[in-house]
C-alpha cells in the first residue's frame, strides 16, 4: 500500500519510529522553525537530519560544549538547566515535541550557555550547524522566521524574569502555573513537584503547601505523579497581582 502525504506535499518522516509516521505526516510540519517551508525545502532539510533515541535522565548537551548541531524534539520533554557553584540546579526551560534545541548557535563563541537532559524518553532529529547554516543561507525566508522566533522567545523570557520577580510564593506559582499552562500540549503540565520548585526559585515543601492550597480552592488539580491541570484559570490569574 502507497505511504499518504500530508496536504501539502511533505512525504512522511522516512524514520520507522517516527510517531507522525502511521498517519503520513511529518515531524516537520509540527515545528514552530520549519512549518511554513514548502515541501522541497522540508525535503531538502530532511536529509541533513539524523534520528537519535535518549533515555530518560540523559544529559544530551553540558554547558560550555561547543554547539555542532541543532536539536529538534520530535517526541518527549527536554530540560535547560544551569548549576551553581554550591551544586543548586535552576531550570531555564522545559521543551516539548515541535520545539528545539538552538539557542545560542549564531554566538560568536558557539558554545552552550546551559545545560539539556532527558525529562522523559526523547526522540530527537539532529541537524549539523554547518548543515543548517548553508540550508539558511539558500533560504533567506527561514531567517526573517528566525527573527520572529527569537522575538517570541524574548517575550518569553521577560515573562519568566518577571515571574521570578514576584515576592509572594503564592503569587509567583500562581502566575508560573498560567505560563506553564499556555505552552503545554495536552491540557496537562507535566512537571514534578522539584522541576516546579526549581523553575520558581522556591523549596519544594513550599510549592507542596500551595498546590494544596490550591487544589482545596478549586484553581488546580493533580492528577497523578508529575501530572497537574488548571482548573479555574480566572481565579489563578487573579491569585498571581496579589
């Protein structure tokens, strides 16, 4: 039987394992940096990729490395964390399917700033800088979306910079939630109660004590290990300018 194509001509991701594979999709077409391309330059980049499995808990960059690729998430969760010199971890950054691991390349210095390890079991297609470089280079469109990228992701960050700002514990997860919330896939933050702690600056009893809270007013509810779902997102959003 003939593999389906997507609607816009992008033939299937050509890895078995591929999860958009069976409907004849391709990972492509679900990347916030590569979507708007025509099919013959998904093709093109296609072929510069290299499929790679980690497991849970693996670190795929450390800081200081010298950034020789891009890193696409095809499927699970990736964490960009920096240590302090006691050993305390700050999480920058959860990244799920469709996002990547790019920050940085276009550095004088092309070394991480960060660190990146596995959250969950992670599928990426890796893409050698060399390679995406001369792909930008033949493709002056991808840039200008770059741009706009960038200035996304900016946005994002001055978000966190605020959240961080926040005095009140309370407040501060509350408004973390929200941002968490607006970027998860399925309805569902999937985080751990320390990657919630260490994303707010706050201890993780702290953070158990307010989700508690939380849960007994109705703004949140945990469901399962790792697993929590706003409920009542007018009420959180208020809870975050108090």
């Amino acid at each position: 039987m003939a593999e389906r194509h997507t609607s816009i001509g992008t033939p299937p991701c050509p890895y078995q394992s591929c999860s958009y594979r069976a409907t004849g999709d391709c990972c492509m077409n679900h990347i916030r940096l590569f979507s708007h391309l025509d099919s013959g330059a998904k093709r093109e980049l296609m072929r510069c990729a290299h499929q790679s499995d980690y497991p849970k808990g693996s670190v795929i960059v450390h800081e200081s490395d010298p950034i020789e690729s891009i890193f696409i998430i095809r499927k699970g969760r990736i964490k960009t964390y920096r240590l302090s010199e006691d050993g305390e971890e700050y999480i920058l950054d959860i990244l799920h399917d469709g996002q990547a691991l790019w920050h940085g390349m276009f550095l004088q210095d092309h070394t991480y700033h960060y660190s990146a390890a596995c959250l969950t079991e992670v599928s990426v297609c890796s893409i050698r800088r060399t390679d995406f470089e001369s792909f930008i280079s033949a493709h002056p469109e991808v840039a200008m979306h770059l741009v706009e990228t960038l200035s996304t992701e900016l946005d994002d960050a001055e978000e966190k910079i605020t959240i961080l700002s926040i005095h009140s514990p309370k407040s501060r997860l509350a408004r973390y939630l929200l941002h968490r919330n607006d970027r998860c896939l399925h309805q569902e933050i999937h985080l751990r109660l320390d990657e919630i702690a260490a994303s707010v600056n706050l201890r993780p009893e702290t953070v158990s004590r307010i989700l508690s809270a939380f849960e007994k007013d109705g703004l949140v509810k945990r469901i399962g290990r790792g697993h929590l779902k706003v409920i009542n997102r007018a009420a959180l959003a208020q809870v975050s300018k108090e």
